[in-house]
C-alpha cells in the first residue's frame, strides 16, 4: 500500500521551483548529494534511514512531504537560509499561527513551566491521547535545565523560553525551547537518536539500553519535523513540529524530516 503522503520527483521539483529560484542546492537521491549544504528532498524514506543519511553524509537538511507538507517544509527552509538567524527569534511563526512563550528558569518545575504554556496554547494536557506533547515539551525543558548548562561554561544567562504554536487546520504542534547557553551539539544528538532506532525504538526503550540518548529519541519517535539549532555560545534551539488532531492512518504514515540550523 502506497503512503498518503507520497510524491513523486517531478511534484516535488515543483513545488520547489514555486519556492525557490534556483534548485541548485537540491538532490533527490544519495547518488547526487552535494555535499554538506545539500538539501535532500526525498520519498518513503524510513525514519532510521532519514537518521543514517543526515548523520553520515552531515548534511543540513531532509525533507518529505507528510502531515506538515512539502511547500511548508520549503518556505522555512527559504526562511533561514537568507537569514539563519531568524530561526533563533522566538516570535517566529512555524505554522502561521499565535505563538505562546513561556519563560523558565533553571529550578523552575516544568509541569508548571508546560502548563503554562499549554493552556493559552489551548492545548489538553489531561487527556491521555496527547500525553506524547507534555512528554516532548518535558524533554525539551529538562535538557534546557540540565544538559545545556551542564555542558557550557557561562553563568548568569537569561532565562529559557518554551515557545508553543498550534494550528488545528493543518494537524499541527510546534513545540520549542531556546537557551542561552549555545552548547549543543546538533550530530551528537543526532547520534543519540541513531543509536536508538537503529535496531528499533521500543526495543531500545524496554532494554533502557542507550541511557541519556533515549528522552532525544523519544521525541524523534513522535514528530513529523525536527529541527536542531545552534549558534555557538550563545544560543540553542530544537523544535519538534508534531500532529495534532489528525487521524490514527496518517501519524503512521507520517514521512520524517530533519533540519539542522548552524550558526
């Protein structure tokens, strides 16, 4: 059975060209990456080989067409590659809806932190078929409070942000966190999710095999997008576009995407 979301080369280079005024940059197999700057637009690709093709070759960017469609995924691409930094604004508009921010510190509890954020987000965080949003934002807000500072060398930087958009027409959550510290590290987290869907997610899970790499899997296990961000020593960004609403046969066919950002 072919996947809903499947599209062909020819769609694809479209909606490129729709986008984009040069598709110079573009590749639509392994045999003709580019080099690190390619961006790879691509088909049924499995969410492990999409992991193995963007931490082996290091490049920037896999996209498919799925829940947050192709054109999307193109026009934020178009976004920050004019200016990367944009990514970084934490007023930026991933699905052209309001944008909820809530700030936090590093003792700050973060299902208060979450709730916060969720609510104006007119998000349900108590029923149970969404209890995967608070899991990411969870995630996201630990790793911004531990990991992060625990890595960098400054002190006394500002407060992190957990930034919530949701568009119910497009089946869509934006879930992010900014820090101030600029210490991670986009392909050794990349590897940290590798190491657990290479041989299958839940087995990983049930083995507790991969220790502090498995809150970064779990996130990838869940979202359409992720886009991992950087701008060295001074701030951080991962964003996880999940569904929303959308029915139980598109979640399982959802075509995976990453985009790395490095400033």
């Amino acid at each position: 059975m072919s996947n809903i979301f499947s599209l062909s080369q020819a769609d694809a280079q479209k909606k490129i060209a729709d986008v984009f005024s040069s598709a110079d940059k573009f590749c639509y197999s392994q045999a003709d990456l580019k080099g690190h700057n390619c961006y790879m637009v691509t088909d049924n690709m499995s969410a492990v080989d999409c992991l193995g093709l963007i931490r082996g070759r290091q490049i920037t960017n896999v996209l498919q067409n799925s829940i947050q469609g192709l054109s999307d995924k193109l026009s934020f691409l178009k976004l920050v590659d004019y200016k990367l930094e944009d990514f970084f604004n934490k007023d930026l508009q991933l699905l052209n809806a309001d944008v909820v921010i809530q700030p936090f510190g590093m003792k700050d509890d973060r299902g208060e932190v979450i709730e916060q954020a969720f609510l104006p987000a007119d998000l349900e965080i108590d029923m149970t078929k969404y209890q995967y949003l608070f899991q990411v934002a969870a995630e996201l807000v630990m790793n911004a409070q531990i990991d992060a500072p625990k890595i960098s060398t400054k002190s006394n930087v500002a407060k992190s942000l957990l930034v919530v958009e949701k568009n119910k027409n497009k089946g869509l959550v934006a879930i992010s966190v900014i820090d101030h510290y600029g210490s991670l590290d986009c392909y050794k987290m990349l590897e940290n999710i590798y190491a657990a869907h290479k041989d299958g997610f839940r087995d990983s899970m049930s083995k507790n095999s991969i220790g502090a790499g498995l809150g970064s899997a779990m996130i990838y296990e869940f979202v359409d997008s992720l886009v991992i961000g950087v701008i060295p020593d001074v701030m951080s960004r991962v964003t996880a576009i999940l569904p929303y609403g959308v029915s139980e046969k598109k979640i399982n066919q959802i075509q995976k995407s990453i985009h790395i950002i490095k400033g």
